[in-house]
C-alpha cells in the first residue's frame, strides 16, 4: 500500500490547493443594438442571439 514518506507542509499543501483562479466573464457587443451583452447569451436588451430573434421584449414589455 501507498504510504507517503514524510510531513507534507502546509506551504506545499496550500500551493497545491491554489490552482482556481476567478476570471471575468466574457462580456461583448451585440451586433443588433450595440449594448454590452454575456458572450453566448441572449441580449437582454434586443432579445436576438446570433443574428436571430429569438425573445420578442416588445410584448414583454407592454405586459407588464
């Protein structure tokens, strides 16, 4: 069986344990109405993705 040789520090264990690192998500432009929008999500604004409507926010909006 496996057993390890020694102490394992707790600077060694901690820098093993500190590979995650936060990163901004990707935010763009929409090519419709030009508002900043999430990378690979509807635009809240215009409600198209990929160059397709796919919410209509107009009736939404009159809704509510």
């Amino acid at each position: 069986m496996a057993v390890p040789k020694g102490k394992v520090s707790k600077a060694r264990k901690h820098s093993r344990q500190a590979n995650w690192k936060l990163s901004m998500p990707g935010i763009v432009e929409c090519p419709q109405c030009h508002q900043m929008k999430l990378d690979h999500h509807v635009c809240k604004n215009c409600g198209y993705y990929n160059g397709k409507q796919v919410l209509n926010l107009e009736e939404e909006r009159k809704e509510a």
